[in-house]
C-alpha cells in the first residue's frame, strides 16, 4: 500500500506579482515621469468642469494692464461672460481692494470712468460677478501730460 506521505510531492507556487521589486520600481518610475502631467490633467478638468457648470465670469478686456493713460479719462471694456447675474465694478489704488474708490453694479461691456484720476497713481480695476472676484487689471495716469 502507497502511503501518501511517504511519498515527495513537489509543489509549484506561483509568485505573487505585488512581491515582485521590479514591478514596484516599474510603477514608481511610471508615477514619477508622469505625475506633472496628472496634476496639469486634473486642473485642467477642474477648470472645465468648473466653467461648465458655474459659467464663464466677466475678464477685463481694455485697457490692457499697465496702460498709461495720457488723459484723466479711462473707459473700462470687459467681456460679459456667460453668467446671467450683476456685475459689480470695483476699482482701487491698492491690489487688495479694501478701500475701493468705485465700488457699484454695472451693466453692459463698458464703463468709463474719471473721478479724480491722479497723476502718475497706479489704479486697479476688477470685476464681481456671483460673489466672485475675476482677475486684476490695472492702468496708470501719465505723470506728464505730452501733446503730439
């Protein structure tokens, strides 16, 4: 009688691939060539995605930032976006916006605007639409008035 245990039995045991070192440097490698590319991927779906569902806000258009006015005249141009709520107009001497000297809702694409405009001051100018502050622009009044 064949004793099942008198006998030797060789048993192959496959390796499992999470044990393999070679794959561990194959996925670490792979995450550290691309992993500048997934985060730019995952902004940039957040920024779509965002737009889509909350829509476009207001972008200050003209004057382009850093324009120096040679007059102390200046008409503000945005594009509207395409949120149907107010806009509101904020303009300051300061980037913060804590004291603005032009703080109302606007209507339309274009606002001027002249209300004691100081020579050689740095003014800044943005748009709130929802709640929501849009980018910072900003122009400057000549401090020397050239006639050409």
């Amino acid at each position: 009688m064949n004793d099942i245990f008198s006998k030797n039995y060789s048993v192959s045991v496959k390796q499992c691939p999470m044990q393999n070192s070679n794959m561990f440097i194959a996925i670490y490698r792979w995450i550290r060539r691309y992993a500048v590319l997934l985060v730019l991927l995952a902004i940039i779906s957040w920024k779509i995605g965002s737009t889509l569902l909350y829509g476009m806000p207001p972008v200050p258009q003209l004057p382009p930032s850093g324009y120096v006015l040679e007059q102390g005249t200046v008409t503000l141009q945005w594009n509207r976006g395409n949120i149907d709520k107010p806009i509101t107009l904020q303009i300051a001497t300061t980037k913060d916006f804590e004291e603005p000297l032009f703080d109302k809702e606007v209507s339309g694409i274009t606002h001027p605007y002249a209300d004691n405009l100081q020579r050689g001051q740095v003014y800044y100018w943005r748009l709130i639409q929802d709640d929501v502050p849009g980018p910072i622009s900003n122009f400057v009044v000549s401090k020397q008035h050239i006639n050409l």
